[in-house]
C-alpha cells in the first residue's frame, strides 16, 4: 500500500484499518512510544542517509512481499500539513518493481499496489479547517512529545480512509509510473474527503490502461 503522509496519527489510523507494516525511516525506531509500536508492528526501518543500506531496504521490502506481508510506504518521504499531497519519490517504489517478471510457466507476474488516502477532516464533528489541521498535522520541526499532547488534548479526531482500486503492477509500468500514478489518486481521494465529498467516484479513472 502507498499513502500519503500527515504524520504519526497516520500510523495509528493505518493501523486500526488494516493488519499492515509500515516502512519508516531510521530514526522512527528510537521514537518514545511510536518505536515501539512500529517494532511491534515488524515495520522496515530505512536508513536514508547510505546508499547500501538502502539497497538493503529494498532486499527485506522484497522478502517481506514475497511471504505476502502488507506493506505501508509513504513515497513523500516526510510528512505534510495535511492540506496537500507533495511528490512521491519513486526510490523505494523499485522493490515493487523488481518483483514483476515471469514464472517458471511463463506467466507474466504482476504485483498489487493499492493506493490509500489519509484526510484529516474534523475533531468533534466540526470541520477540521487549514488552519486548524496542524492540530493533529505533525510535520516540519514540531517536538514530538508536546505535539502529542496537545493533539490529544484537542479532542476526537475525525479521519476519512480511502482504499482505492488496487494496481497490477507488471512489465512496462514501472516505479516512475507508478508513483505518478498513485500521486494523483491519492491527492484526488484527498481533495474529496477535505472538501466533504469523500465516498463519491472519480470522474474519469485514476489509472492509465498500462495499469
């Protein structure tokens, strides 16, 4: 699964949704109480700042498909204000890719990518405006802890989910276009549920036929 990103909530909501593990960066794992939970949750720590570890990464994002695991990548690769969906980065995208191919039958094989999209849209069942969405937003140079509690603090928190139609990923639709793909898709699922039209269908398909 790709998703955009708004920040720690987003890990707890995925969670909640869906059995899944997430692929996070190094430093989540020596987070209070959040590097806990993704350790529980057998998340992919990516240690962005070397090369080889990230060959690494991809290598135990391929086993972790191949024995059928449910992955959450956040191809922005930070978090956002939760107002707008910034450009995916395709890097990590190239362990879906490296899996297509085709069997011993000569069967092409394809991979399943399912683009989800995370709105934060109200707390106590009022509108969550752009100015108010930093409450629960965790982006920029924010301290974690005091976050935290002050989101708490705030109130329920109302969250709009969108699992959108999955992609067959196979020869010729690689991670490039993949990530452009499921930019769109997600940043319209988006767009619907911040303007209260979550639920209605796209007006034309997300994805091209090569999908």
């Amino acid at each position: 699964m790709v998703a955009n990103h708004t920040g720690y909530f987003d890990i707890l909501i995925m969670s909640a949704a869906a059995p899944v593990s997430f692929v996070a960066k190094l430093e989540v794992k020596s987070w209070p109480l959040f590097g806990l939970m993704a350790k529980l949750q057998r998340s992919v720590f990516v240690d962005r700042t070397r090369r080889a570890a990230a060959a690494d990464s991809a290598k135990v994002i391929r086993e972790r498909l191949k024995a059928g695991d449910a992955l959450v990548l956040f191809p922005e690769g930070t978090s956002t204000d939760g107002n707008h969906v910034q450009t995916f980065k395709s890097a990590l995208m190239g362990a879906v890719e490296s899996e297509v191919g085709v069997d011993a039958e000569g069967h092409t094989e394809y991979v399943p990518v399912q683009p989800v999209s995370i709105a934060y849209v109200g707390f106590h069942g009022i509108p969550l405006g752009r100015e108010n969405r930093p409450l629960f937003a965790w982006y920029g140079d924010m301290d974690l802890m005091p976050h935290v509690w002050e989101a708490f603090k705030t109130g329920p928190l109302d969250v709009v989910i969108e699992f959108h139609d999955p992609l067959k990923v196979g020869p010729g639709f690689g991670r490039k276009q993949l990530a452009v793909v499921t930019e769109k898709t997600i940043r319209e699922g988006q767009m619907r549920a911040l303007r209260g039209n979550w639920g209605e269908t796209p007006s034309e398909p997300a994805s091209p036929a090569a999908a």
